[in-house]
C-alpha cells in the first residue's frame, strides 16, 4: 500500500517532467534553446523539440514575412530638386541564431529593435541611389530599378542581423511644399522656353518654304518669259515670212497695200500733225488712181 501511494506521485512528477521537456514549433516560427544565455539548439523546422527542463530556455522567431513602414524622409537628386519619400520594406529572419546575437531579445522586443536597426541601413541605402538620379527618374512610374538597386544595397548589412531583404517599395515621392511654387515657376518657364523654340523652328520652316515659294515662281516666271520670246520670235519670222512670200508674188500690190496701212496708221484721228510735200512718193497713191503714172514720170 505504502509503495503504490509513492509510485502514484513519481509516476505524476516524471510526466510533468517529460512534458515540459517538450516543446511544439509551429510552421510559422522558429525557435532557439537557451542554456544559461547560450544556444544549445535551433529548430527551424515544425515540429516537436526536446529541451531540458527548468535548465533550457525556449525563445521563439517569427518566421513569415514581416513589413517595415520607413518613415518619410528627403533626399535631394544630382539635379538639386528636393523630393519627399516615403517606402516600405519586407524581410525575413534567414539565420535565426545571427538574429539573436544581433538584437539579443527574443519576440517582438527583438523584431522592434530589427526594424530600427533596418530602417537606418534602407534609408541610408535610400539617399545614396536616389542622390545619384534625377528626379526625374525618381518621379516617373518606371523607378523598379531604383527600388532593385536599394533592395541589393541593403543586402549585404540586413544579412549581419540575420536577416533576408525581400522587397523595397517606394510608395510616395512628393516635392516639399515650400518648393511646389518655385517647381511650378520653374515647370511654366521650361514650358515657355520650349513654346517659344518651337516658334522659332515653324518661323525658320516657314522663311525656308517662302524661299523655296519666290524661287520656284522666279524659275517658272523665267521660263515662261524664255518660251514667250521663243513663240514671239517665231511668229516674227512666220510673219515675215509671209510678207515675203506676198511681195514675190505682186509687187504692185504689196506696195500699194502698205501704203493703205501707212495712210491709216498716218492720218488717224487724233491730234498729230505732218508737213509733207506734196510730190512726195508717200502720196503716190492719193495723186494717181494707180499709183505707178507719177513714178513712171519721175523716172
């Protein structure tokens, strides 16, 4: 009897025993076994672990993705226009012991000092990639490689916390209010100036298609006049011609049809005056009904 009553109490002090020497990690977490401040084991796997009781202590990680908000700060870019940016980042504890080292806490008092610790590393990280790009680069919807090569930059010192730094965003890139009117100022001048070259290249464009306009005119006015001559001359010649053709055919009446023309020409209406001779040959024609008798006289 006595036996059983101190078997039962054993029996309930090696189980108590045998279950606080077990622990449960869950998928999300990861978990360090402290011995007097020292890790002793890492599980990093779901599970079940084994420790040593009372001894052991169990200090356990979150290990799913975890955001950052960095809070917004200014940067200035190679072109000297002061930009407002505010980012975020994700990250994940990858060396869970390096971890421990790093923050020497366990929980969220080490994932509040992890974050401080990161903001400082992405936010210098931050200034020095977007302090050597303009702003237009930084404003404009095409920056994933600004963000890449924050993300990369950060890389190397997350890594010494444990540390894996999977993304880098920039939410929000915005100009200081104190400088939005002088930007504006600057925005509308820049505007104007372009405005005013491309005048200058349509007032350049027209005076070229003027010149272009007044020498094609002078050339088709040139040739029109050369072809002009070139008619004019020819029918000059047909003309010419013509008469000669008439005077070989009748002598007598070419000469007295060009006298018809001369007295016609000559005594047309108007205010001329001729003082001629009357036994000039200019009135042969008017003294004789032929015209030949006083020639043949004068002969």
């Amino acid at each position: 009897m006595n036996k059983a009553l101190l078997i039962v109490p054993l029996i309930v002090v090696l189980l108590i025993v045998a279950i606080s020497s077990l622990f449960i990690v869950d998928e999300r977490e990861k978990a360090l076994v402290l011995r007097f401040g020292r890790v002793v084991q890492v599980k990093e796997e779901p599970g079940l672990g084994v420790r040593v009781p009372i001894i052991d202590q169990v200090v356990r990680y979150d290990d799913r993705i975890i955001s950052i908000d960095m809070a917004a700060q200014e940067v200035i870019p190679n072109d000297d226009r002061r930009l407002i940016v505010d980012a975020f980042a994700r990250y994940r504890i990858s060396d869970v012991e390096r971890f421990r080292q790093a923050t020497g806490a366990g929980g969220d008092q080490a994932i509040a000092i992890a974050d401080n610790r990161l903001e400082r590393i992405l936010n210098a990280e931050t200034r020095a990639v977007l302090g050597s790009v303009s702003s237009g680069d930084i404003l404009s919807t095409d920056r994933d490689a600004l963000m890449l090569r924050i993300r990369n930059g950060a890389i190397a010192q997350a890594s010494g916390l444990g540390l894996t730094v999977i993304d880098v965003r920039l939410k929000r890139t915005d100009l200081p209010s104190q400088n939005l009117e002088r930007t504006f100022l600057r925005m509308v001048s820049e505007r104007q100036r372009e405005a005013e070259d491309e005048r200058a290249r349509g007032r350049e464009a027209a005076l070229r298609i003027t010149a272009q306009a007044d020498r094609t005119v002078v050339e088709l006015v040139s040739e029109a006049e050369r072809e002009a001559r070139i008619v004019e001359g020819e029918a000059d010649a047909r003309r010419n011609a013509v008469f000669a053709e008439a005077y070989g055919q009748d002598v007598e009446f070419f000469e007295f049809y060009r006298s018809l023309e001369a007295y016609r020409e000559g005594l047309a209406t108007g205010n001329a005056r001729m003082v001629i001779a009357p036994p000039e040959e200019f009135f042969n024609y008017l003294r004789s009904p032929t015209g030949d008798a006083p020639r043949r006289a004068s002969q």
